[in-house]
C-alpha cells in the first residue's frame, strides 16, 4: 500500500481504469502526520461536511494536536454538540475533550480544540478595516453598495471562508496557537463554488467596463463620454440615481484597497496548493453527490491541489453473517405458503430491501472507483441517531478512522 505521506499527496486528474477495490484511506495516519496543517472538507450539499469536519477535529484534538475547526453554517444541534452555545466569528474553546484510554500523552498536554463559524459581513468589514485607514475605512463599510456585496452578492461567502483561512494560517504561523485547521466548506449549489469565488469576485471587483464606467473621465477617456453618457443615462433609469452613485462611491473608495484583495486571494489559493493541505472529498452514497464527488476531484487535480481521499457517508451497514436480498425474499415466501400471520415474514422483506440498497450503493462506489482508482476511500456507516454530543462525534470519528 502506498505511504499515507504520499497519498496525501495525489495530483488526481480524470483517469479511468477497471479497479474495483479503492485503497483504504487511513483517517488517523492523516490527522497524526504533522506536517498535515490544513484539512478542507469539500463536496455538495447535504452530505455530511460539517458534521464531518467537527468529527476529524475533535479526533485530531484528542490525539494531540492544537485544532480550530472553521464551519460555515452549522446546525444548532451541531454547536450544542461541541458544548458552545453560540458560533461566531471568534474561535471558541469547546470544553470536556479527553485522552483516549490509553494514550501515552500527558495529562499536562490538555486536548486542545477551538471551534467558529464563519460570518461572511464580518470577516469582509475586517479585512477592509486592516487595508485602509480609518476614514476610509469606515466610508466603505457605511457606502450601501458595499453593505449589499459584503451581505449577498454570489461567492461572496466563498471568497470569505477562503479570506478567514488565510487569516487563521497567519496567526497561527505567527504565535503558533493551531497546528492543524480543519475547514468546512460553504454549503453551495457546486463544490466547486469554493475555488472559483476568489476570482470570480476578484473579477468582477477589478472588471475593466466597470472601472471605465464609473471612473471620472479624463485623458483618452475623453473620447468616449458621449457614449459613456448615454450608458450611464440607460443605468440610471435601470437601478436608479443613488445606486449608481453608491456604485461610483464604492468603487472610488475602495480602488486603493482592491489589490491587497487579490494578493490575499492569491496568497490563499497557493495556500491551498501547498504540501500542508489536504482535501478530503465528502459524499454519500448517491448518483448526484458521488457524481459531484467525480467533478471535484478532477478539478483538484486540474489545479494542482493535494487529495487526501474520499469521505462516503451515510451508508447503509451491512455484515458478512447478513442474508442477502434474495435468501431474505425467499425465507419470507416460504413463510407465506405456510400461512404464517408472524411479523418475520414482513421482517425479511425489509431486509432485503435493506440489502438491495447496500449493493446498489456498492455499485455506485464501484463506479466511482473504476474512473478515480488512486483516490483512497473510507466507508461510514448511517448513525442510527443525530450527533446531539462530544460523544457522537467520537463515534463518528471512530468511523471515519475504520473503527
């Protein structure tokens, strides 16, 4: 079996092969490996992530390593887990980790885990606040155009969740309060949202028809107010005077700042490229989310970021002692002909389809498999219950270790 060190290092294009077993993913070599400084959980949503992404940190804390896990848009329940009332921008220290029994660690070498989410208006108005001097500053955060970009504007949130982990990575580079961020990303339409938000809004911030536009004319821009007349005539019946000017506010404010944007961006994406970091692809068992699964792990290896492996959620356990659907399906018709009124006629049914369903997601792994071969894999049972504790999140870390 290839070296986890190496593992963690695939650059995974779109490969196809007939391999039909996928080398298993060692979740605790992963998190063990010091050199592991950034984990990001990626994948479409509803599969998993953050639950996953707060499972692996805890795990990670209670092997040793200084975490602060970031989630986007936790559920409740889910902070409540980690014993917190509230997540918000500032990391927060969740209470009651342990050692497991018998580990060598001292109890001196308290578990250490930190744990926030991320607030997307927040996070902008302190980036602003760091790049400019406080006139500036604060004419930008009250301009209305910016209250509406900061707030909604599409990969805004992404663009953030990036901005945060580069802040993070910072500090803790700086005062060595983390050895390991754990990184839960945006909940958005496309896993893939997370790594084009940077430049879309780079873009779309730094586009030459707005700045052209909006800017004062003067030198060869002379030459085209008439046109730029009739544009800005034709804009100001669309959105209005104000929001026009707003837009001319912005923009002339926050000129001077835009390319401390990008570098950060920029220093973010390589960020992410780098040895430290490792993507684990999360997904559950289903044609959508496995099929995203594909997308993305072709788009890393296309960009050059270093795959961990593939997360499977969710899936429907079986044993080797179980019947398999047709052994199920033709105990109940036995017990049928004899007339039999029990319920375990009606049990055995369920259970096949049960089983039914455990092979038809089989295949769909095997499918995922026989296109991605390299890709390593770790299988995670369905919860019978919601994660509601510190100890649900042990047993999903348990899981995701092959425990």
């Amino acid at each position: 079996m290839t070296p986890q060190g190496d593992r963690r290092r695939l650059r995974v294009g779109p490969l196809a092969s007939t391999a039909r077993q996928a080398p298993p993913l060692d979740v605790d070599e992963l998190l063990d490996d010091p050199d592991t400084r950034i984990i990001v959980c990626c994948g479409s949503g509803g599969v998993g992530k953050t639950t996953t992404s707060a499972a692996l940190a805890l795990r990670a804390a209670e092997r040793g390593r200084h975490v602060v896990v970031l989630t986007i848009d936790p559920a409740r329940r889910l902070a409540q887990s980690m014993g917190i009332e509230v997540l918000d921008n500032t990391p927060r220290p969740v209470p009651g980790l342990t050692w497991p029994k018998g580990s060598r660690k001292r109890p001196v070498d308290a578990p250490r885990m930190d744990a926030m989410m991320l607030d997307m208006k927040r996070t902008f108005d302190e980036v602003v606040e760091s790049q400019a001097n406080p006139e500036k500053a604060q004419q930008i955060l009250d301009n209305p155009f910016y209250q509406a970009l900061s707030s909604s504007f599409a990969g805004t949130q992404e663009y953030m969740a990036m901005e945060k982990l580069g802040q993070i990575s910072r500090d803790a580079e700086r005062d060595g309060s983390y050895d390991l961020i754990v990184v839960d990303t945006p909940p958005s339409r496309s896993a893939l949202d997370f790594l084009d938000a940077p430049e879309r809004l780079s873009s779309f911030l730094d586009g030459r028809f707005i700045r052209l536009l909006l800017a004062p004319a003067r030198g060869p821009a002379r030459m085209m107010t008439a046109g730029l007349g009739v544009v800005t005539s034709t804009l100001t019946k669309v959105l209005g005077a104000q929001v026009l000017q707003d837009m001319q506010t912005f923009v002339a404010a926050f000129d001077t700042l835009f390319g401390g944007f990008r570098q950060r961006a920029q220093q973010t994406y390589r960020l992410l490229q780098s040895e430290g970091t490792a993507f684990l692809v999360i997904a559950a068992p289903e044609p959508d989310a496995l099929r995203e699964a594909a997308y993305f792990v072709e788009r890393l290896g296309e960009d050059q970021m270093p795959l961990a492996g593939l997360v499977v959620n969710r899936a429907t356990a079986t044993s080797p002692e179980d019947l398999d659907a047709e052994e199920a399906l033709a105990a109940a018709t036995r017990l049928d002909r004899k007339r039999s009124r029990s319920a375990t006629a009606g049990l055995l049914r369920l259970h096949a389809d049960r089983m039914r369903l455990a092979e038809r997601e089989a295949r769909l792994r095997e499918r995922f498999t026989a296109a991605h071969p390299e890709v390593p894999t770790v299988v995670v049972p369905a919860l019978s219950t919601d994660v509601h504790d510190l100890d649900g999140l042990r047993e999903v870390g348990t899981l995701l270790a092959g425990g």
